[in-house]
C-alpha cells in the first residue's frame, strides 16, 4: 500500500506526461534538451548500447567522417568554437555528443545497455507498454530517435559462411586485425567503402571491389580553420551562425540540381576522375549511370588518387558465390583473398527494426506499413496514438542537414507533449485522412524528383516506393511543422477513470519491481 501511495503522489506531481525516448543519439538527444527547456522533465531515454551516439557511436571504420560541413551539422542552440577543420571524423562528432549530454544533464535520464524490442498502447490508461527482454517500462508518450543507418544488412550471396579468411562489415570493423600485405575484397562501394578504402589501401597487398553501381563522387572542400577564424568564433559566437546558415543555403541550392540538371555535378565529378585515373576501362566501370542524386552523392578528395592505384582494382562482373578461399564472379573467374569486407549498407526501409509495435485495437505497424512506411510530416502515424519518430519515414536529405529535420521534429514533439499536458489529454492520434495528405504531397514531390529517376538506391523499397528522402526544400519542412495543427488529430481527453501513470511513477514500480 505504501508503494501504491508514493506512485499516486509522484503521478499528480509529475512535470507533464511521462516520455520514452528510444535511443540516444542525435534525435534521441536534441528530443531530450528540448523537453527539458521546456519544463517537461519526465522523460527516460533507452539505449541499445553502453554509450550514447548513435550511428556515430556505431560506425568506427577508417576514415569514418561526416560529409556535411560541421557548422551545420551540430545542433543550432549549442555550437563550438573549438572546431579545428571544417568536416571532422566520427570520433569527434561522438566527443561532441558526449560534451552535450554531460552539459544539460541528461546521464541521469539514460538507460543503458536497453533495447526496446516490444512496445504495445494501452487506450485505456494512454500508456505505451514497453519491454526489453524480461523487464517492462510504461510511458504516455513515444519517441522513437532510432534513426536509419544502423543496422547493417549483408548480400544475400551462396557460401559466404565458407571463407575462411577474416570478414566482417563496415559497421563492425574488426581494429584487432591487420591488413598490411593482404589481399582484400570489398563487396559494395557506398558512403562508407569511399571512406575506408583509400585508409586500407595504404597498407594493403591488393584492394579489389566488387561493384553493382558507381558512385557520384565529388571533391570535399576540406580545410583546416585558421587561428584568426577560431579567435573570432570565440569572441563574437554569432558570427558561427553566419557560416552555418551559409552552409544551409548551398544546400538548397544543391537540391535545385537534383530537380533540373545534374549536368555540372556530373563534370565536377568526372573532371576529378580524368585527373588520377588513367586506364580507360577503370574510367568506365566507375562512372554511373543515372543522374546525380538518385543515388547519395558522395563528396571525398581521397577516393579518386586511391582509384588511380594499380594495386587497386574494380570488378563489376556479379558474384556467384564466395567460396572458402575468395570469390568466384558469374563470368566463372575466381579471386583469392584474405579479407572480405561488407560495405553493403543498412536496412534503412523497415523503419524501428525488429521492434514489434502494435497501436489502437492491437494494430501491428509493421501490417500499416506492408505497402511501404509512411507517416504525417514523417513523425506520426494513425492508429498509434501519443507516438512520434524522429527521423523517420521520408525525412532524410539528399542535399542537407539531417540535423536541421530534427531540431524541427524535436520542437513539434515538444509542443505535442505541452498540448498533452495544458489539456489533459489522454493520447493524441493523427487522422487517417492528415496522413493520407501528407503522404500524397510527399510521394508527388519524389514522382518529380531525381530520387524517382531509376536507379536502385536505399531511398526506395523493393517495389520502389521512396520512403525514406524528403523531396523538397527543408525550409518548406520547418514551414510545415513549425506548429502542430491540432484540427489535424483526435484528440482524447483524460478522464477521472484514466488518469495514466507519469515515467517517475513507472519508475518506482520497475524499480520495486527489480
């Protein structure tokens, strides 16, 4: 009984509805700050992992670095002087997410080392049941931060439990292993394997790669800041967000070209070509098909030199099977290696991974999105009440911060959970026909977009729905969600039989519970 009455007592006084923030990277992050600013302090953000940083936690391949200019890709309310260069390496953008959980407090709010594999609505009491493994949590709301490059996916090839060389992917990068002198193949040549690959290359015996398409690749205009520049970021902090808006700008105008011409893109990319790679046939074989953009554009200064390498080479025939000592290709050629290394991606259209979520009447997810995942402003979904996704279905970017998109989702959310609160809501659920609508004018700016040109990319599924890029100026986003139209949900009021339980009451019971 006593513990019944010290739930009651920390339910009334709770700071507004209890959240759940799943993962604690950089949506899971900035979602937890924006609470908290706004006196809504009831909020528990599980991690997978032991450490926060999300996919710059998870990826650890050399050369991993971020390709977006740094003054863009930090958040807006908190940017650094300190920065020595313009793009910087995962490690640092990981330090830097560590700086700011440890600055607004948020260690406290963390729970490591859990992942949330069930999560299940409760109409009644508007509460999301949660699970991980054996242990439960409740919430009224849910914020998923679990994001889109983090679960690596392997080539569905015959025989690739036979090599007995070493493997591994890209996003499981095995330091203990050295690879100077050998002989290693890379399957796949995307954002990662364009940064890893001239790091291998310096050591390695031989580099071959194995290709299904060519990549866009631009130089990166990466320079050290000058002691001047540093001094005045310092002195006059504004003066940063100069530069990130500059940043911004160039961004939209780089969506410009992936909705007219991508004819300079193109030139810039095969200019960069002509001036290391001299052999007609690697000329050929690494220079795409398809317009700049339906695939991810890709910007290194590294990756061209690295191709003009002899000992570097590139096979575009398909693989038939990966046998105990290489790789065997369909024209019946086999290749011995020591290494092979997976640079094959993420599964990035079956949005929350293996979660199973079911909503309003036992609904699962995974049967509202078997046509393709969708959401309203890509952050709700009808039928799953009080629930909200950062970076989800049709936000990510081609051409800017993905940092923007979730400043803009954060702030929503937040605004969400203070209507929740100033009106004593039970739960908050988008209409089906808002959703409809709001999917309709996304999946029309796509049809019109270099996205939808032919290529296959991992912006689409399988059938060729592109669920995953927004297709459109990100100042039309912020536009969009700047304020949650309400007329645009059903709104459930919270009665005297339902008054729901807060995170810090959860907490108590899970606590005991343990």
């Amino acid at each position: 009984m006593a513990l019944a009455h010290d739930v009651s007592a920390r339910t009334q006084t709770a700071p507004g509805p209890s959240v759940a923030i799943i993962g604690a990277g950089v949506a899971g992050i900035c979602t937890a700050i924006k609470l908290k600013e706004a006196g809504l302090t009831d909020f528990t953000i599980y991690e997978k992992a032991s450490e926060v940083g999300g996919t710059w936690r998870e990826n650890t391949y050399p050369g991993c670095s971020c390709d977006v200019p740094l003054h863009m890709y930090q958040f807006s309310f908190d940017m650094r002087p300190t920065w020595t260069k313009k793009y910087v390496f995962a490690a640092d953008i990981k330090t830097y997410l560590e700086s700011v959980v440890d600055k607004y407090g948020l260690r406290g709010n963390i729970r490591f080392n859990t992942e949330i594999d069930d999560a299940r609505f409760d109409e009644a009491a508007g509460l999301w049941m949660l699970k991980s493994g054996e242990r439960s949590f409740e919430a009224n709301l849910m914020v998923a931060g679990t994001g889109q490059l983090h679960r690596p996916v392997y080539p569905d090839i015959r025989g690739r439990e036979t090599f007995k060389g070493a493997s591994w992917h890209s996003a499981t990068w095995n330091h203990g292993y050295d690879l100077k002198g050998k002989r290693i193949a890379v399957i796949g040549n995307g954002a990662s394997a364009i940064q890893f690959v001239p790091e291998i290359a310096k050591e390695a015996a031989s580099v071959t790669i194995f290709q299904r398409s060519a990549s866009w690749v631009l130089p990166r205009p990466q320079r050290e800041f000058y002691g001047w520049e540093k001094a005045i970021y310092k002195a006059l902090p504004w003066t940063m967000n100069i530069q990130r808006w500059k940043i911004y700008w160039f961004g939209e105008l780089l969506y410009r070209t992936f909705h007219t011409s991508g004819d300079k893109l193109k030139q810039m990319g095969i200019d960069e070509m002509e001036l290391y790679v001299s052999d007609p046939e690697k000329k050929r074989k690494l220079t795409p098909d398809y317009e700049p953009g339906c695939k991810r554009v890709l910007f290194a200064n590294d990756w061209w030199p690295t191709m003009g390498m002899d000992h570097v080479d590139v096979v575009t025939d398909g693989i038939d099977e990966i046998t105990p000592t290489g790789i065997k290709t369909k024209d019946g050629t086999q290749r011995d290696f020591d290494v092979v290394i997976y640079s094959t991606g993420f599964d990035t259209t079956h949005f929350l991974g293996p979660m199973t979520m079911k909503g309003l009447a036992g609904r699962d997810l995974k049967d509202a999105w078997k046509t393709g995942a969708e959401a309203h402003h890509g952050m709700t979904v009808a039928g799953f009440p009080n629930f909200f996704m950062l970076y989800g279905p049709n936000t990510n970017l081609g051409h800017n911060s993905i940092i923007f998109m979730i400043e803009c989702q954060a702030n929503y959310i937040v605004q969400c959970a203070e209507k929740m609160k100033k009106d004593n809501l039970l739960y908050i659920d988008v209409k089906p026909e808002a959703q409809r609508a709001s999917n309709e004018s996304v999946q029309a700016d796509n049809a019109n977009s270099v996205f939808a040109s032919g290529c296959t990319s991992w912006y689409k599924t399988a059938e060729g729905k592109v669920t995953n890029n927004w297709a459109n100026y990100t100042f039309k986003y912020w536009w969009r969600t700047r304020r949650p139209d309400f007329a645009e949900f059903n709104l459930r009021t919270r009665t005297a039989s339902a008054q729901g339980a807060g995170a810090e009451g959860a907490r108590v019971r899970v606590a005991a519970a343990e």
